[in-house]
C-alpha cells in the first residue's frame, strides 16, 4: 500500500503534467481521466500493455497503488532527487517521440543549464545532444520539451569503457567550437575546500599518504583546461544507438575542467589505464600537456579530491532522497582511484 503523501505527490506530478500538455500543442491531451498505475517512482497509464514500453520505461516493481489524471502522457517518472516543492519529473510521449522535463525554477536549475548547453551543442556536435523543442515556465517551475531517445546503456565497465573514445570525442567537438580556457585550481576550488577536505579524510578514515598527496597537489595550484562540459557522465546518462553515442540529461552541464567532467565516466571503466588512454585520444591528447598544467592523470585525481570534499554538504541531501549508501560507496571508490592515479598503490 502506498502512503496517502506519496499519492498526494503524484497526483501533483501528473496534475502538473496534464497542465504542460495543455499549453504544447505538440503533445497530446486527454478528453477525460485515465487510470494510472503507480510503481514506485514509474507511473504508466491504464492502456499501456506490458512489454509494449521501450525497456527503459518498462517499470521495475509492481503497481501499490492507482489514481485518476488527465495526463496524457505514457509513462511519468518522479526524479531521484523529488523532495524539494516543486515536483521534479520527467513525462515520456512514445508515439511522439517527446518528452517532458519539469523541475524547480531559478537561475541554476537545470533546466536553464540544458538549455545554455543546447545553444551551444545544437551548433557544434548537434547529433551528441537530445534537440530541444520548447520550454516554458509553469509557476515557479521550468520545464522543457525535448526529443525522447531510447538506446541502450552501457551495463558495467566493460561496456563503458568501449564507447569512451566516442564520448570524449563527441565532447573534443563541443570543445573545438566554444574553445578551451585554463584556470588556475585555486579559481575552482571554494574557499571551504582545506576544512572540507580536512573533515571528510576524518570521517572516511583517509589514509595520510593520500590526503598529503592531494594537499601537495592543490599547494602547486597549477593549470587546469577548462570548456563546456556534460557534467554527470555516468552509464545512465550515455546512450548508444546503431549510429552514435547520445549524452541525455544535461542538467549538470556548465564551464567545467575537461579531465572533471570525464573523471566520473573513466572512474566505472573496467581497465583505468586503457580507458584513460582512449579518453586522451578522444580529447585529441590536447589536456594536461601544456607548461604550467597538471597532468591528465593529475587532473582526474582532482576532479576525485574536489567530489570527496562536497560528500559532507551531500549528506544531507542523500538521506532525505534515501541514497546514503550509494554515496558512501563513491567516495570509497573515488579514494581507490586517487590512490592508482598517483600511484600511491
């Protein structure tokens, strides 16, 4: 049985999601309330037969509960990180080929941070990108209407790592076209990083060799290169298709170190040093070879530091969306990384 709050949310979401229908003349409307079935944080309407969704959308548990909605989307998911006023949501149109994002509004939402990378991807690597349709504002919210692609994620290291080159290289395209700047670490780093870092090698129990390696690192405050970036490069967020590596949810997108934005894909790699080797190739062995820059291995051991430093103020955030556990087990991860990228291992 689904708790009566986590109902009221959802009759918000898809409430929400018929509202945009209304408003997109692209997308379909429904004359009358349908059945909707909810599965966790999947809700499919009525009609759909199983199995006739792409695999991605099929849902992974089965229905607690159903409610009644003019939505007329197909299948309506709630975000992992659905705990702010706003609903966070993304809605999928299969015939149309459409879909739906909705989050909160503000100038760092994600929303604006797609549509900022769009205006710049669409010019130089349009084919790497989801195409945007529209967006539009529904009260405090934001959302937009973008292109639904459904491929096939990479599933474990192996798969990830043969499709590496593709991704870096995709993104060297990007790079080309708005061009590659330097900054120094200490721009990138916050003032809080020293008493952040200091805190989480107490409370992860970071061996001393490590943390003095990455305090050595930061005191060289050397030279970084910096371009637009995808900025969550996980599995889940690459697509392959029969033709072309696609990167989908942009949200996290912005002016990024290059070796930071690839650090989170290359970390889930089966074979670090191949994999490393084919990301340097993508980027055209153009990072981490200039006087005055830091390595490329250097660099992805920052990008590694600077994550670890956050996981303290993430806590929070992780325990209300009940993701402790998988952000304990990144940063333990990204310690073994370190650890092999400056061969301290």
């Amino acid at each position: 049985m689904m708790a009566p709050k986590t109902v009221s949310r959802w009759r918000a979401a898809l409430a929400q999601t018929a509202r945009i229908e209304r408003r997109e003349h692209l997308l379909p409307s429904a004359p009358c309330p349908t059945r909707w079935y909810l599965h966790g944080r999947s809700a499919v309407r009525g009609e759909q037969a199983h199995g006739s969704l792409p695999a991605v959308l099929e849902p992974k548990q089965d229905p607690t509960a159903t409610i009644r909605s003019r939505a007329a989307a197909v299948v309506v998911k709630l975000g992992k990180f659905d705990v702010e006023r706003d609903v966070r949501l993304r809605a999928f149109y299969v015939p149309e080929g459409l879909s739906v994002r909705l989050q909160g509004g503000g100038p760092k939402s994600g929303i604006e941070r797609i549509l900022q990378a769009w205006s710049q991807v669409r010019i130089h690597a349009p084919s790497l990108m989801p195409r945007i349709v529209a967006d539009g504002h529904l009260r405090t919210a934001r959302y937009l209407l973008e292109e639904a692609i459904f491929g096939r994620h990479p599933v474990g290291g192996r798969a990830l790592q043969r499709l590496a080159y593709d991704v870096a290289a995709g993104l060297h395209r990007v790079h080309q076209g708005v061009g590659v700047s330097e900054l120094r670490l200490s721009s990138i780093l916050s003032a809080q990083f020293e008493a952040r870092w200091r805190a989480v090698v107490q409370v992860e129990h970071i061996d001393p060799a490590t943390d003095e390696a990455v305090r050595a690192l930061v005191r060289r405050d050397g030279l970084l290169d910096v371009s637009l970036g995808h900025g969550d490069l996980v599995g889940t967020n690459i697509l392959e298709l029969h033709d072309r590596v696609v990167l989908i949810d942009w949200e996290y997108a912005g002016s990024l170190p290059v070796a930071f934005d690839l650090a989170k894909m290359h970390l889930r790699c089966a074979e670090p040093d191949d994999a490393m080797a084919a990301v340097q190739a993508g980027l055209g062995g153009s990072v981490g070879t200039r006087r005055g820059h830091y390595s490329f291995p250097e660099q992805l051991a920052l990008a590694h530091a600077l994550y670890i430093s956050r996981s303290g103020s993430a806590r929070t955030r992780a325990a209300a969306a009940g993701r402790t556990a998988q952000l304990e087990q990144n940063v333990a991860v990204r310690v073994s990384a370190i650890q092999r990228l400056l061969h301290l291992s």
